[in-house]
C-alpha cells in the first residue's frame, strides 16, 4: 500500500512555503527601503540646518542693517562725524528701534590729512589728530535702562562719562578713566580689514558688572568722511540666536522631533566643540582660553550625548561638517553637522547641529512594513484558519448530529440554535430541529414518562389497560361559571392559562401524571406510568403546594385587578384500569373504574361540607404520620351503596 500525504501535511508545507515567501520578501523589501530612507532623512536634516543657518542670517541681519543705516548717514553728510549731539540723535534712533540690539558705538578721529586709499594701506598708520578721538557708545542695562557713554580726551588722558539716555539727562560729572578708543583691537582691526568685520561671541564690554555681563556678537566697519575717520560698531545680544535654537531644543512641536543646536568648533584638535546657545535662560556661561562656551543645566539627553561624543572632536574650522549616529538611551540618533557662514570671521567654525531619532524616519517605514508583512501573515493565518475550521466544522457537526440524537433517545427535545457553516450538516441539524418541534408538541398531549417507557420497551401503544393501585386528583374551581361571565375571552383565556400553568407545573414537581384538563378542572394520577413509591403522601403534599403556590399567584402584580379564585381538591386511593383507551387511530391514556369516579365525587363533595379538600380514608391513612387530617363524615357517594369515610387535609403537622 503506498504512502499518501494528508492534507494536514499538504496544508502545513503550502502554509511553511508562503511564510518564507512572505518573509524572504518583506526581507529585501525593507533593507532597500531603509536605505532610501536614510538617504532622503540626509537630506532632510540638511534642509533643516539651512533653514536654521537662515534664521541665523536674519537675526544677524539686523545688527548689519542697522550698520549700513549708521553708514550711509554719515557719508551723505546727514549726521556730521564731529557732531556730538547729532551723533547721538542718529544712534538712539537705531537702536531704540531694534530691541535685540546690546549697544551702537562709533568710534572717531580728525585726520591730519586726506589718503588716497587709507582703507586700503594695510601696514600705512593713519594721520589722526591727537585731539578730536572720540567714542559715542548707545547702549541699555542689565536692567534695561538706555544709558550713554562718552569717551573723550581730557588733558593728557581719556575719560568716560555717562548718563541716563532717556530722558536725555546731561553726562554725569563722574570721571572714570579710559583708554584711547583709537587704539581698540576692533578699530584697529576695522581699518585693516575690508568691509564689515566680525567678532566672536563676548562678554559686552559695556556691562561692568562681570557676573552679569551680556553675551554679544558685534559687527564694526570703518567709515571715512571728509576730515574724519571713524568706525561704526553694532552689538547684537546672544539671546537672538538662543531664540533660534531653544525652541527646539526644547521639544515643544510634537510633530517635529528635531533638534537643534550651534556649535564652534574647538581650536584644539583633541577638545570637543563648545555649545554657543543657550538651552534655558539659566546656563551657565564660561571663558576658556578666550572663547566663550554655554555649560547647560539640563541638556535634552540627546544634546548631551554629542557634546561628549567622538562626532565634535577634531572638526575642520573652515568645514565643519560630519554625519554620524548615536545610541541616546537605547534609542538611535541621527546627527548631521553643517558649516555655518552667515557673518565673514565672525561664524569661522560654526556649525549647526541637526539631531533627530532614526525612528521619525524610520517609522513610516516600518508602517509600510506592517502594511505588507502583517498582512501577508495574517492572509496565510487566515487560510490556514479556514481550512482549521472547515476540518473542524465538520468534526462539530457530526458531534452535533451525534449529540442531538442522543438527547432525543433521552427524550431531550429542547430547541439547540446552534447552527453549522457546512451547509449539508446544517440541512441536516434543521431537520432534527423540525422533528424535535413536533415532539415537543406532542408531549404537550401526551405524559412523557409513558412514551419513555414505550420507547425503551420498544413497543406501539395497543388498546386496553391493566390494574394498578392508583393515588387519583380531581380538582375544579369555585363558582368558575361566575367567575367568566365577568370577563372578556381573551383575558379568561389568559387568567385560566395563568391558574392551569400554576397547577400543572406544581403537581409536575411532585410526580403527577397529568390526564386531562375538562375546562378548568384538571384531572391527575400517580403511580403509572411510572412507579412512585409513598404516591398517597406525595399526592397530599402536592395539593398542599399548589394551594400555596396559587396564593402567590393571586398575590402578584400578574394577577392584580382580579379577585383570588378557590380550588376545590379530591383524593382518593384504589385500584383502576390505567391504560390506552379510544379508537385504534387516536388513543387516549387515562385512568378508569371506581377509585377514579370515588375522587371525583369527593371533589364535588367539598361544597356541601364547606371545605376545600376531601381525602378519603385510604389517603388519610397514607398520608397520617405527615399531615393533620380532621374526620368530616361517613357518607354513600352518588352512584355507590357502601359507605366511605371522609377527611380533611388540614395541613402538614409542623404546621
């Protein structure tokens, strides 16, 4: 017999194949994917360092409009060199106009003669005039109070004067001693130079508290009108480029996790670069061999990572520029540092920091991975699935089939909802469904007890019946004719629905045999079809429950509006023909003979004693050692010559 594969083996090997397919493929798919993100993540932090270098640009470009206003003033003879006040007039106008100014000097000298190219003669000293040196300084406070400083010859030295600016307040007579101004490093660099010259970042040289001194970049160019020389020098507060970089240092657009900073470059090959902006207003700000660096309180951990890291040490001055990564907690950042050149001299070695989680870029990436991948797993789980539970449906539906079937031959015939996606085992399983509806319609007519004993004997019903001692029940209600002439059909149908549900489910739960209902009269046995043993004892205990469950019938909402109705009760014990009785083609199973005919003439015989229960003699014998039982009379029923004694069932004796 050769070998054959199932198709749970098929099924494996087809679902083990598309995995590897699926995963050599999402495999490839996202390595190349991941580079091109990478790639285009390059460009996108350079955008963002070109679009820092530009706000750079334009916070620097304020210092250097303000330059060329002051300038061209003064070459158009608007504002004379020499003039003091006018001088003045021109610089708080500037710089009361642009907040993020520190201060607006202009340093001046008369000239001894008129150079052709003065600006140009690097090594030529100048022809200045021993009198007539000047510096005109505009400036505000550490507590934002415009002050003015003036430094000028007097006698053989300089002296700087002050005073408050606004109002304009005359000099204080307060001398401090100075230095000639012509022989400042930047006036001196200014003439030497071509054009606008930069400065490092410095400690304002205006604030003389050094402990709270202002960090400022300044801008200076040389200026030659007729008969005088100055330089123009615009100090612009370090805060302007916090401003640029705070923001996202600090995080707050959620949507952009970049992060921003500048740095210089370290002049020693081995130190790293120092930080030029500050993270909070708090920093703390150091001089170390000359150059200033910001030492923050709470870098974000990123920041503080690549100022420890190898990325900043040994950068070009002239090009600083690198890319790199680094691991900030476990989680990996991607650096990109960009030269920054915005302000000749002054911006040599500058460098803007672009730093962002690998993930932002990532993350669409992985996305569109989840989008392939998972589903393409999620497909081969989902077919798997599918042909799990078809195999598995049909294994469901013959233990259903089995199952119902079983139920059936132990005369179960509750309804099951249960269907089955298979749809020939469904036909099937509606089909029982339809023979469990009609059987559970029949025995609705039909006690079953004895259909149980007939199917387990195996045998039809026949005609005829055999003796058996019988416990019988008749029962009826009080003045019923009365009773339904007061109400509508439909709510007498309800009502009697409500009593006949009460009592037949009662004498049920106490193993009666229901036989019949003769309008509201019911009609009950025990002891057949099925054996019961002590059935007299058990048949008081079961008119003594339904007297009690009707009164709570009558004492529920279901039953309000309408008076509470009494039940008359006759027992009788005796030997009766119990049997299947009627036409061969509809048979009846019932009780005959005189036990039978002896219950229901003590039903009716309630009436005449004023009682609601009459047992006889052999029931109250039966039932004795459990109930109270009060002798009533010796009577001759209608229809019978020998006399009988009669009982009432009072109650159980613990009662």
């Amino acid at each position: 017999m050769s070998r054959s594969i199932s198709l749970a083996q098929l099924f494996f090997a087809a679902a083990a194949l598309a995995v590897a397919v699926v995963a050599g493929a999402g495999t490839w798919f996202g390595s190349r994917s991941r580079a091109a993100a990478l790639a285009a993540s390059e460009h996108a932090r350079l955008a963002v360092a070109a679009g820092v270098e530009a706000r750079v640009a334009v916070a620097l470009g304020a210092a250097v409009d303000v330059l060329d206003h002051v300038e061209r003033a003064l070459a158009a003879g608007l504002v004379p060199a020499g003039d003091l006040r006018a001088l003045r007039a021109l610089l708080d106008t500037e710089l009361d106009g642009n907040p993020r100014l520190a201060e607006l000097t202009f340093t001046g000298a008369r000239l001894l003669a008129e150079p052709s190219d003065m600006l140009a003669a690097a090594d030529a000293p100048l022809p200045l005039a021993t009198d007539g040196r000047f510096q005109l300084s505009e400036f505000t406070t550490l507590d934002g109070q415009p002050m003015t400083a003036l430094t000028e010859r007097q006698g053989p030295a300089f002296v700087e004067r002050r005073s408050v600016r606004s109002p304009p307040g005359q000099l204080d007579p307060t001398l401090a001693d100075a230095l000639d101004p012509t022989l400042h490093p930047t006036f001196i660099a200014s003439v030497r130079g071509q054009g606008a010259v930069w400065s490092d970042l410095h400690f304002s040289e205006l604030d003389r508290a050094a402990a709270g001194a202002r960090v400022v970049l300044t801008v200076q160019k040389a200026v030659q009108v007729p008969g005088w020389f100055g330089v123009v020098r615009v100090g612009l507060l370090s805060s302007g480029l916090d401003a640029v970089t705070q923001r996202s240092l600090k995080r707050e657009d959620a949507d952009d996790p970049h992060l921003v900073a500048l740095l210089a470059v370290a002049a020693k090959p081995e130190a790293a670069a120092r930080l030029l902006t500050r993270v909070a207003a708090d920093d703390e700000l150091r001089s170390s061999d000359g150059e200033l660096q910001v030492v923050p309180r709470a870098p974000p951990p990123a920041l503080a990572a690549l100022l420890s890291s190898a990325l900043v040490r040994g950068l070009d001055p002239d090009c600083p520029a690198r890319t790199g990564s680094l691991d900030v907690a476990g989680e990996s950042w991607l650096v990109t540092l960009s030269p920054l050149s915005v302000a000749d001299g002054g911006t040599r070695g500058w460098t803007v920091a672009v730093l962002v989680p690998q993930g932002f870029y990532t993350r669409e990436l992985d996305a569109l991975g989840r989008a392939l991948i998972l589903p393409s797993a999620l497909a081969v789980a989902a077919v798997s699935a599918l042909l799990s539970a078809l195999l598995a449906a049909l294994r469901r539906g013959l233990r259903q089939l089995e199952e119902r079937t079983s139920r059936m031959r132990r005369f179960d015939f509750e309804a099951d909802a249960r269907r089955s996606p298979i749809a020939d085992v469904d036909l099937v399983l509606a089909g029982l469904e339809r023979a469990k509806t009609v059987a559970r319609a029949m025995c609705r007519y039909i006690p079953v007890p004895l259909v149980r004993g007939l199917y387990e004997r195996n045998q039809e019903p026949q005609l005829g019946g055999e003796p058996c001692e019988l416990t019988l029940l008749f029962s009826d209600i009080q003045g019923f004719t009365s009773f339904a002439e007061h109400l509508p059909p439909a709510e007498l149908a309800l009502r009697l629905g409500q009593y006949l549900q009460v009592m037949t489910a009662t004498l049920e739960r106490h193993g009666a045999t229901i036989d019949k209902y003769i309008g509201d009269a019911v009609m009950a046995f025990w002891n057949a079809p099925e054996p019961v043993a002590d059935h007299g004892a058990r048949a008081c205990r079961a008119v003594v429950a339904c007297r009690e469950a009707l009164a709570a019938l009558y004492a529920s909402p279901e039953w309000a509006g309408v008076p509470p109705l009494v039940t008359r009760f006759g027992l009788n014990a005796g030997e009766a023909l119990v049997g299947h009785f009627g036409a061969p083609t509809r048979l009846s199973y019932t009780a005959l003979g005189d036990a039978v005919n002896l219950a229901a003439r003590l039903e009716g015989a309630c009436k005449a004693y004023a009682v609601e229960v009459l047992v006889s003699a052999r029931v109250a014998q039966a039932a004795r050692q459990e109930f109270e039982l009060r002798f009533v009379d010796r009577v001759v029923v209608r229809g019978k010559t020998e006399p009988v004694d009669v009982y009432e069932l009072v109650g159980p004796k613990r009662e």
